[in-house]
C-alpha cells in the first residue's frame, strides 16, 4: 500500500532561519506531489505541487520544493520563515489514476518571532 | 465565490444517534471525498467519488457511508457512531482532471466538522 512519511513532527524555529521539511512517499508507479498547510482553525490550502517537468516547484508565500525521484523525496523548503508561517504543513501523494490521495501525519511548524 | 461547504460545523451527541454531515460544492467538480483527521496520525481518506453514482472505499471507511445521487452533494452517514469516530472531519473535491481522468489529486478543502462522540 502507499504511504506519505514526514519525517519530523514538531519544528520550532526563530524569524528568518530557513526551513526544510522532509517527506517521503512509498509508490513505484506515477504520483503526483502536493504540500497543503493548515493555519490554526482553518482547512487545507495547497501550498504547491508537481505533476512533472521541472524537479524543483515554487509555490505560494515563498515556499518551494524539490522531487527528488531517486530518493522517493518532495521536501518542502523556505530560505526565511516568519511568524506567520506557523502551521501544520501535510505532504501528499495522489496515485492510482489519481484517486487515491494519502496524506503524511503532518509536521507542526511554530515559528517563534 | 468557489467553495467546498460542509454542515454542520461542529456537533456533539451521543452512542447510536445517527447523524449525517453534509457536503455542498459549487464547483461542477467530478471528485469528492471525505477525510478524517487525528492528532499525529494526519488525514486518512474515508470514502471518494469519481461522479455521480460511483463511490469507493478509502483507508478508514468501518462505521461511514456515504452516497453521490447529485454531483453537487457527498453526504457522509454514520448510522451508529461510537466514541472513536470523535474526530475532524473534512471534505473535499477536485475537478482538475482531464480526459479519464477526473482529478489530478489537487484538492479543495471545505472548513470542516468536528465531530464528538459520547
């Protein structure tokens, strides 16, 4: 069965340090990649995702990400997180002609001003 | 304004009272599914609908049902709910497929329900 694997659970860093989030999805076939963050109280919003071509994926509010096909890996990344940055953030993989989409536990970011 | 709207928003109530949560979206998307989400175990998918009509079992779908009689419209029953099923609840759908293909996994999340279990 697919699985989504984020590494760390719990991440606090100060303003302007730089973030990687890991994430690793177990599926040899074709998926598609997402990262979707959760502020307190709210839903889910993409963040950014891949479907192919270029590796590294730029998303919104200055978030990227690397796939990394060797690795199994989709690692988000920010070169300077600010507060409001603080979040649940959830790697996601889509596969089986893209129904099926499994989510990894979540990594909760608390950025700390 | 595109949206995905699930109802109600937050319910408590008791073993055995059946109780269905509604989900609305106003977006002509093919796809919807059902989440739950727990505390470090993240979102695990429920039941999902390619269309109307066309549902299929998730990764958690003991003590849920659901049905797809309108495109509009995913319903999630629990017919006899028990205390584990105390939990935040979220919709979804997709509509950003092509050909057969109904969904890229690009999801649009509606706000959420959570759900206690006495």
């Amino acid at each position: 069965a697919q699985s989504v694997s984020q590494h760390n659970h719990h991440v606090i860093l100060s303003e302007a340090a730089s973030l990687e989030l890991g994430c690793n999805y177990s599926y040899g076939g074709t998926v598609n990649l997402f990262w979707y963050v959760q502020y307190p109280g709210q839903h889910l919003q993409l963040l950014l995702k891949y479907f192919s071509g270029d590796p590294l994926v730029k998303g919104i509010k200055g978030f990227e990400a690397e796939f990394i096909k060797s690795k199994f890996s989709f690692n988000l990344r920010k070169p300077s997180v600010q507060w409001s940055d603080t979040a649940e953030y959830f790697c996601a993989a889509a596969t089986r002609g893209y129904q099926k989409v499994t989510f990894g536990t979540g990594t909760k970011l608390q950025v700390i001003p | 304004e595109a949206q995905v709207t699930q109802n109600p928003r937050y319910l408590i109530t008791v073993t055995g009272k059946k109780l269905t949560v509604t989900c609305s979206q106003n977006m002509n998307h093919e796809y919807m599914s059902w989440y739950r989400q727990d505390p470090g175990l993240g979102l695990r998918q429920i039941y999902y609908s390619m269309n109307v009509e066309v549902t299929d079992k998730g990764d958690v779908p003991e003590g849920y049902k659901v049905s797809r009689k309108e495109k509009r419209n995913f319903p999630l029953i629990l017919e006899s709910p028990s205390p584990n099923q105390t939990s935040l609840y979220f919709c979804a759908s997709s509509g950003t497929g092509t050909g057969l293909e109904p969904t890229t996994g690009e999801l649009f999340f509606g706000e959420g329900s959570r759900l206690t279990v006495l």
